[in-house]
C-alpha cells in the first residue's frame, strides 16, 4: 500500500538533546498507527512533524508522498486532519457546534466573512450526526462538556475528508462514560474501508480503540518498538517505554495493563 507518512533517521534537537531520536517509521494509508510512551517521550513531537508544523533538524518525513523542506506545506496542510486540546482551545467560545465543524473548509477558527455552500452545510451536519452531534448543531461550543468538545474536534478534522487523520489524546481528561462513548465511535470509524490513515497518541493502553492495526512505542525519543498490535505491543515492550515492569491483559480487542507486583 502506498505510504501516508514516511520517517527516515529522523532527529528533532532542542537545546542539545534529541527530543526525536533517529526514528524511522513507515504508516500506510491502510494502517491505524497507536502511539504510546510516558511524558517526555516525543509524542506530540511526532504529531507536529507528521502535520508540517515541525521541521526535522536532520532525516527526512515525507506526508502524503511531500517531503518537508522541498513542498509547500500550505498546499499540503488541507490535507490532513488534526484534532488535539490545544486546538480545542483555539475554537471561539461562543460559536455554534455546527461553524466549528464548517469552518474546517476554509481552515480557519471563527467564522467571518467565508461563504459557504450547501454542500458544505449537508457535509458539517452527517459528519455531525456520525459522531452522535447533529442534535447539538445550534448550541455554543463552550457549553458543551469535555467529551462533547472532543468530538466536534474529531468532526472538524474530518470535515474535508483527509488523506491522513492525527489525534494527540483525544480520550484524555474524559470520564468513564464519555471515553467508552469516544472510543466505541473511533473503533467503528477505525474500521471503515473508507478510513484514511489514522495515528494517535496516548499514553493509556486501555485508550487504544478496536480496529487499530499497529502501535509505536517510545522512550526518551527513540522507537522501543514498532509493528502490528499482537505482535508489538508486549508486556516486554511496555516496560522498557515505562521504565517499570508492567503486566498486560487483552480481552474483546481491548488491552488493560499495570505495575507488576
């Protein structure tokens, strides 16, 4: 299969230390990519190079078959959808649930003086309605709860249908109700045909939906581990990324893991 993301020996240096560490990684546009690893780890690092908002200090990433450095990352940014906290708190308090999700055609938070068509309208309100939102159309994005405002992130970043879709912690900070709520949504839009490629960050093995394929596993900026789920994702591997002796469980698709006693 084609590849959406492409890392090469790729270093990002700050302030003398490598805070991605040679990393080379491959994500198919077939492939839905977990990312764990404590704090520290380059996570959200990754995230920002994968979107073009980073450049590597040395190594190559290729997106979407555009190498950094040598493309117009304006041109390939529409391309790619991105849903984190940090955006959520960009989106204007008091605009509607339906113009955060439709100012995503114009790549811009707040709407102003954009002109939209119907087109645009009816694709905001299925994407709404596929993460169980339609019925909030009209109401302000800040009254809405934590897990609400998830998911309209979520829809905004699919709104213009991308090549390559990237979640920094899109279950963080949510209660039980709401996280399983988010997760069962992300297990069934993971598993569409239609899906594009898909990486998301985590630090919680309990986090990482039904119908992701692979997982990455960081520490201290360098890969620990890399592959497909059964495979990559061990109690051997999750203690050398935490730095402590972990059990892990499976069960149903979902995985459970804690300190060994």
């Amino acid at each position: 299969m084609p590849s959406a993301l492409e890392f090469t020996d790729v270093v990002v240096r700050r302030e003398g230390r490598n805070i991605v560490d040679h990393v080379t990684w491959e994500v198919s546009d077939d492939q839905r990519w977990v990312v764990l690893g404590p704090n520290g780890a380059g996570k959200t690092t990754l995230l920002q190079l994968a979107d073009t908002l980073l450049h590597p200090t040395s190594g190559t990433v290729t997106v979407l078959g555009e190498a950094l450095g040598r493309t117009d990352v304006f041109e390939l940014r529409p391309r790619i959808g991105f849903a984190s906290s940090a955006m959520a708190r960009r989106v204007p308090r008091d605009e509607t649930v339906l113009n955060a999700v439709l100012t995503a055609a114009y790549s811009v938070l707040g709407r102003w003086n954009e002109e939209y068509e119907d087109i645009d309208e009816r694709q905001a309100m299925r994407v709404l309605a596929e993460w169980h939102l339609d019925h909030l159309a009209d109401r302000l994005f800040g009254t809405l709860s934590d897990g609400e405002q998830k998911r309209v992130q979520i829809a905004r970043a699919i709104m213009t249908d991308p090549e390559l879709l990237l979640l920094d912690e899109p279950t963080a900070s949510l209660d039980l109700g709401s996280r399983e709520e988010l997760l069962g949504l992300l297990s069934g839009y993971a598993s569409s045909p239609t899906t594009p490629a898909m990486v998301m960050v985590t630090h919680h093995v309990e986090e990482i939906p039904v119908g992701f394929t692979h997982v990455l596993l960081l520490r201290d900026g360098g890969v620990v581990a890399a592959g497909p789920l059964g495979e990559a994702l061990t109690a051997e591997n999750l203690s050398t990324a935490f730095g402590m002796p972990i059990v892990l469980t499976a069960d149903g698709g979902r995985y459970a893991a804690r300190a060994a006693s």
